[in-house]
C-alpha cells in the first residue's frame, strides 16, 4: 500500500534487461519525444514537458528556484509533510515564505486562501496536489482560478496524483507542475517530470538563478524563447 515507488508489472521491467541506448543519437531522440508527446497527453497540455534524471523533490527544486529567487513573494498552503518540504525548498531561494496551516485530514480551505490573497501580494502559491503523507485530495483546479484572479504564478506538486487523479494544465490553467516516474506513471524510480507553461516563463525569464543543473541557467533554459 505504499504510495510507492511501485511494484512494477514485467512489461515494464522486461525492457530495463535489454541492451541500453546511449541519451544522444537520433535512435534516442526519437523515443524521446515519443515519451514527451505521451506524457502531454497524460498532463493535458500543448506546452513544454520535460523529463530529467533526479527526483520529484528535484523537480520542486527547479521550479521554486527558477521563479522565486532571489526575493520572490510565495505562499504556501499546507495539510501535511509534503506541503513543508515545499516551503523548505522555497526557503532556499527567498525569506518571503508565507505559509497557512491547515488540519492533516483537511483539505486546503480555499476561502482562506482568498482572503489571504487579497490581504498580501504574491508572486506565486505553491501547493500539493495529493498529500502524499495522509491522501488528502486539494483543490487544484479552485486553487489555479484563483491565482488567475489575483495574477499570481501557481505551482503544483502533483508527484503521487499524476495519472491517478484528474490533472487538466492548460485547462485550469496550472503554470508549473512537477511529477515523477515512480507513483502513477507505474515506472522505475529515476525520472522527474516538469511541464512548463507560458506565465511560467514569463518568469524564468526574470529571474537570475544561481544555478547549474536545475535551475533555468541549466539545460532547459534554451526553450525559454520559443
């Protein structure tokens, strides 16, 4: 009953006892974007979908740190362990941290979240689809239209519901959302998933990040023009 990583059906492990492919050459790339186009249909979305060696927490790490830093004004509604580990990212890249606490058997309330947008400016609200520690189940789709009203970035750690749960992009209007290959997409372990949409970039743009390999100054800085 853990919420994994899974056990894995022998379709999926037959192939890891094949010979490997090399990461580069057309025969890769190839697969590559096969597997891309594949995990856009899964996350309902026509934008950029990228998938990088590391971990959830890895991909939480490049979208906190890509859009936060060095000052950046994020709010943070929590209802478990994994609602902290997002602000313990955030923390990392900028003191503006602002967290509302709610029960561990308790969705996020979203009136609370509104009224607390409408107090204080933000630049982002960062929040945990399922709550890995409990299965607590929030409001995503509320959630992204009002960081819509109130124009705020909206960042979603959808790492134990992606392909369990109904999870719409571009339709509720998420601009960053962070997965792994090892819960719902009943893969091995290794394998962050990151799709970014257009606000998002908007932002990346703007921000200066001080890093190499996960942050926009790294390998997917390049998509940031297109």
């Amino acid at each position: 009953m853990s919420p994994g990583p899974i056990e894995l059906a022998p379709v999926v492990l037959t192939p890891m006892a094949e010979p490997m492919v090399a990461h580069y050459g057309d025969e890769w790339t190839a697969f590559y974007k096969e597997t891309l186009e594949l995990l856009r249909k899964v996350l309902q979305t026509e934008g950029h979908v990228f998938l990088f060696p590391g971990s959830g927490s890895a991909g939480l790490d490049m979208a906190l740190g890509s859009t936060l830093f060095p000052d950046g004004k994020v709010l943070i509604p929590q209802n478990g362990s994994f609602g902290e580990r997002l602000e313990e990212i955030a923390r990392t890249y900028t003191v503006n941290v602002h967290t509302i606490k709610f029960p561990l058997n308790q969705s996020i309330d979203l009136g609370t979240v509104e009224r607390t947008l409408q107090e204080k400016d933000f630049d982002a609200v960062a929040c945990v689809h399922c709550e890995t520690s409990t299965g607590v189940l929030d409001s995503i789709c509320e959630l992204a239209g009002l960081c819509r009203s109130h124009k705020v970035l909206f960042i979603v750690d959808a790492i134990s519901s992606l392909a369990i749960e109904p999870l719409e992009i571009d339709t509720w209007g998420i601009d960053l959302c962070v997965s792994a290959s090892q819960k719902g997409l009943e893969a091995p372990p290794g394998l962050g998933v990151i799709a970014v949409g257009k606000l998002a970039w908007n932002c990346i743009n703007q921000v200066n990040s001080p890093g190499w390999c996960t942050l926009t100054e790294g390998w997917w800085w390049e998509y940031a023009e297109e």
